[in-house]
C-alpha cells in the first residue's frame, strides 16, 4: 500500500508539474488583437499585444506591397501585375510590467484587403502573434450639385489589386462611364468627369467587377479576403448629383410683383368703391353694389389675363436670352507625367531635342555637337513597322541633310511628321542609343465643331496614337456613356471619329480615355486587366495615355435635310477614304484643339 500511495503521489506531481509548465507557456504566448478588424482609410484602430518580454520597446509592423503593372513582349503589352511583399512601420510601443502594450493608431492609405500585424523587436525579430485588419474601399464626390459640364472628382481609396478589388466601375443614370484603378499609385487615386443631361437629380453607382463592366450582385458572390463588407456605404457605393439650369432663381419674382400690385390696385378700387355705397340710400344700394361687384370681377379677370400674359411673355424672353447666352466650349486633357530617356553622352558625337515630348505638327528643336567640322551629316528618323499579328520592328527613314559648323555642331528647328505615338529617335549613322536624340510623340486631339443643331455630325480627330497594345486604343464617351473605341495601328496614329450630336439643347460632354486592346491569354490577366473599356485614371496606365475632355452646345432640336441637296461638311475627312457626306450641318463656330500649346493640366 505504501507503494502504491508514493507512486500516485509521484504521478499527481508530475500531473501539477506539467500543468504549470503548460501554464506559464500558456501565459507567454504572445498575442495581438486588433479591433475593429475592418475600415476605410483613417479609421481609428485600437492594438492591444500580450504577452511579450517586459519593458520592452517594439515596432508593430503593417504587411503591404509594392504594386505595378508587368509590361513586356513585341509589341509590349500587360502581362499581370507584380507584387513584392514589404512591411511598413504602423507604430511603435513600450511594453509594461506584464508584456502587454495597447495604442490606438489611424489606418494608413495603402491598398485595399487584408494587412497583417505583428511587433518586431529592434533588432528585427519578428515575434509571434498576429492581427489581421481588412482596408475598404472609400469613395468620395464633389461637389454634390452645378449645370451640365460641371467638373465632377472622384477620390477613391483603399482600393486593391487582386481579382476582386483591381477594378471600380462608374456608373451615370445607369449609363457605364468607364472603371478605374491604382495600381501605381498604392490604392488611393482621384479623377474628374462632367456632369452631363438635363436640369434634375442624377445617379452615381460605383461597383467592382472582374472583367468589367460592375459586378451587381456582390453579396451573392464567393467570400473574398480583399474585402469583408459588399454593402454600402463601401461596395456598391451610391450618390446623387443635383443639376441646376444655372439660371438667376430671383428671375420670376419680378414676374410674380406685377400680380400683386395688380391685385392691390384692385383692392384699393373696391375700397373706394365700398365707402360711396354705404352712403346711399339703401333702394338704390343693393342694385349698385350688384354693379360694382360685376365690375370689380371684370377687372379682377382682365388684370390676371395681363399679369400672365406679361409673365409668358418675360418668361419667353428669359428662356431666349438664356439660350443665346454666350457658349464657352471646353477643351482639356489630363496628362500623366511621361519620363523619356535622354542620351548621356558628353563627349563624342550627340543629338539632342528640345522639348522631348511633342504632339504631332509642334515645333522642335534639334541640336548635335561633337561631329566633324564642315561636313554634311545624313540624318533619321525612326518609327515602326509591323503589325500586331507579327509583332513590330525598329526601322530608320531618312530625315534630312545637315550641315556641321566649324566647331562639328549643328541646330535647326523641325515640325514633329504624323507619326505613331511613342519614342523615336533622331540619329546619324553608327550613333549608339546614348548619343541619339530621343523625342516621346505624344497624343493631340481635336474637335472641328462645338456647337450646333441635334444631328450635327462631327469630326474628332487624334494624332499619336501607338503602336502597342496599351497605347494603340482610345475609348469614346458621349454624355458619360460609352459608345466604342477606335485604333491607330493601322493608319499611322490617326484616329478620327464620326460621331452625330444627339441630345436635347444645351452642353453636351465628350470624352476621349485611353484603354487596352488586348493582352496576355489567362485567366488571372482577364480577372485583373480589363480590355476595350474606358480607364478613367490615365495616371495609372500601364503606359500613362492621357484622356481628353471637349464640350458641345446643341442650339436647337434636330433639322430636316434640305430636300434639294447635298451639303458637303466641313469633316476632315481623309481624302484616301473615298467617303462622301451628306448632312446638313450648321456651320462650324469654333474648333478647339488640344495639343501641347492649350492644355488644361490636373490641378489647373
């Protein structure tokens, strides 16, 4: 029995021994909660840690990426995106007397999904434990209310780059606008479109969707890790816009002050007409005031006939003067910052171009110094040849003869020739690509009428367009809907446009976005890379096109054609094209261009 009670003794201490173990390692486990677990950018954020080393000063680190879109093969088209992990300091803390440690810190803008936290000690030990939180999408617009044309901006934030959070659609009275992202630009991006239509509230959708165009039942769709709400206010997101007529709101109160004094006249009549009666005799009274009474309200209806006539008539004069009112059209581009490689050359042989980035038909400037004196100097221009079924090459057309001076240098100044948009270069002879000038051709586009009748057709016309498949598209939108898309791969970067003015009268928007063709076959670049739509943020292109705005004022409802004949339009139409019009189109008043010498720039 002894034995027996010394062996369960020894077996209930080893039981209490590792209990304790267990314990103690239960009590040191280091751990973080983070709560709430999701938000938008700038949402507060509460972390508490626990069990860590005593007195300790730590980092707790916010898990993200470095984001960009992959670019390669001939012709350079997108082939996914990369993503390289990286940490980021969130905060740093002082652990107490237990190994704990609480800070509230404000989500930071970064993309949108899950971001893991965890402390780091000072060395750069990771340490374990670790929370997740998930940042949202957020959208903002402003203002809320103008007339048509109002520059309306879009801010967005949080957004990702995975499958289900790359893409945001915009929708305008359930008309696709276009989709955006930002990619480049580490979630948070902001862009301007224009209000379009008649006086009267407006609809604004923003959803997600892979491909586009917007996913519209995200709540019936499989869980995702890049984002927890698919309600808003976050996905789908849904605003109103108010549009005013822009008219003066006091113009019917001078209208409204011809009725009243009117009707105080009247009254001042029947007042006077009241105090002779009631000195009469009262035989005669009762049939002068039946008199009087069918006067006054003889008066009464002769009076209101003038008063509203006189207010249709002010009224008329109003709408007409409003409809003649002076028309500013609007011509602008957003354009995203381009870097071009320059020669490094500083000895030697070298050209040199000033500006290097120009739109067809602008003026450059093209120097070289380091040649032999006196001697006439051959030079090209290069460009591409190809297609996009066989891909592209590099080749050299003669430019001009040039003489050097005696100190071996040259300068003259040149129109940039209708070219494919992208980077030439203007060499001589064995010239290495570090000697070479290099120009970025970038695109220009026009208008050739803003204003007319319903039915006007006009001609917009762009220049520079590309060659690749990022860069040889350019998407239409009419009143914020989009209608198609034109390519200039096969007509040496021109693109030009026939689009027939519809609408009622007033300003109507048109808008020129850059785009994708086509790219890499699969299925992770379909779920990410949307094809042929309209990108509302050119600064995140693959290849930073720009998008261009123009507007035009519809004068009067539709005309029929003459019947008697043919009215040659003023399009510029091209001559190769053997395409002749018949329209009845109103002369045209203006045509605003946007090139490199009228643009309105982001921020301007």
């Amino acid at each position: 029995m002894k034995l027996l009670g010394g062996a369960l003794a020894t077996t209930l201490g080893l039981f209490c021994l590792l209990a304790m173990v267990g314990s103690a390692s239960a009590a040191t486990q280091s751990s973080i909660t983070v709560s709430p677990t999701a938000g938008i950018v700038g949402s507060r954020i509460s972390i508490r840690g626990q069990g860590y080393s005593a007195n300790t000063s730590l980092v707790v680190e916010w898990s993200t990426v470095d984001a960009s879109w992959i670019v390669s093969g001939n012709p350079p088209q997108v082939t996914g995106l990369n993503a390289t992990p990286i940490e980021s300091t969130l905060a740093s803390v002082r652990t107490d007397a237990l190994g704990s440690f609480s800070v509230n810190v404000t989500a930071p803008s970064d993309y949108g999904g899950q971001h893991t936290l965890q402390a780091v000690t000072s060395s750069g030990t990771v340490l374990p434990g670790k929370g997740i939180f998930t940042l949202e999408p957020s959208f903002h617009i402003s203002p809320a209310s103008g007339p048509a044309g109002t520059p309306i901006e879009v801010t967005a934030t949080g957004l990702g780059y995975g499958s289900y959070s790359t893409s945001y659609h915009l929708y305008w009275d359930n008309s696709y606008v276009g989709y955006f992202t930002a990619i480049s630009t580490r979630g948070a991006t902001n862009f301007t479109f224009y209000a379009s239509g008649t006086p009267g509230t407006h609809y604004v959708e923003i959803y997600q969707g892979y491909p586009g165009p917007g996913y519209l039942n995200p709540q019936q769709g499989p869980p995702s890790s890049e984002t927890q709400s698919v309600f808003p206010p976050y996905i789908p997101f849904h605003t109103q816009f108010d549009m005013t007529t822009g008219q003066s709101s006091g113009s019917s109160g001078s209208v409204g002050s011809i009725g009243v004094a009117s009707l105080l006249v009247v009254a001042a009549a029947a007042s006077a007409c009241g105090l002779f009666i009631t000195r009469i005799e009262p035989e005669r009274r009762k049939a002068i005031a039946r008199s009087v009474t069918v006067v006054i309200v003889i008066i009464i209806v002769a009076v209101t006939g003038v008063a509203g006539y006189l207010t249709l008539a002010s009224s008329s004069t109003m709408s007409s003067t409003s409809s003649t009112v002076s028309f500013n059209p609007v011509a602008s581009v957003d354009r995203p910052a381009i870097p071009v490689p320059q020669n490094n050359a500083t000895t030697g042989p070298r050209i040199s171009v000033s500006p290097d980035i120009a739109g067809v038909g602008q003026t450059v400037t093209v120097t070289g110094a380091g040649f032999t004196p006196n001697v006439q100097l051959p030079l090209s221009w290069s460009t591409r040849s190809g297609n996009n079924l066989h891909g592209y090459q590099l080749v050299s057309k003669p430019l001009r003869n040039v003489t050097s001076d005696s100190t071996g240098s040259f300068s003259f100044t040149m129109k940039v020739p209708p070219d494919l948009g992208g980077l030439h270069f203007i060499s001589m002879g064995s010239l290495t690509k570090h000697s070479n000038a290099t120009l970025f051709l970038q695109r220009t586009a026009s208008l050739n009428a803003t204003e007319g009748p319903a039915g006007t057709v006009v001609a917009i016309t762009m220049s520079g367009v590309g060659w690749t498949f990022n860069t040889n598209i350019a998407a239409l939108d009419y009143d914020n809907s989009y209608i198609g898309y034109g390519c200039g791969f096969n007509s040496g970067g021109n693109v030009t446009f026939y689009l027939t003015i519809t609408g009622a009268p007033g300003i109507q928007t048109i808008d020129i976005y850059p785009s994708i063709w086509w790219g890499a076959i699969n299925y992770y670049n379909q779920s990410v890379v949307e094809y042929r739509y309209p990108l509302l943020t050119p600064q995140d292109h693959p290849q930073q096109m720009p998008s261009f705005h123009f507007t035009f004022l519809i004068t009067s409802p539709s005309q029929q054609p003459s019947p008697s004949g043919d009215v040659l339009s003023s399009l510029a139409f091209p001559a190769s094209a053997g395409i002749a019009v018949r329209s009845t189109l109103a002369p045209v008043l203006s045509s605003p261009s946007i090139g490199t010498t009228s643009e309105v720039l982001r921020g301007q």
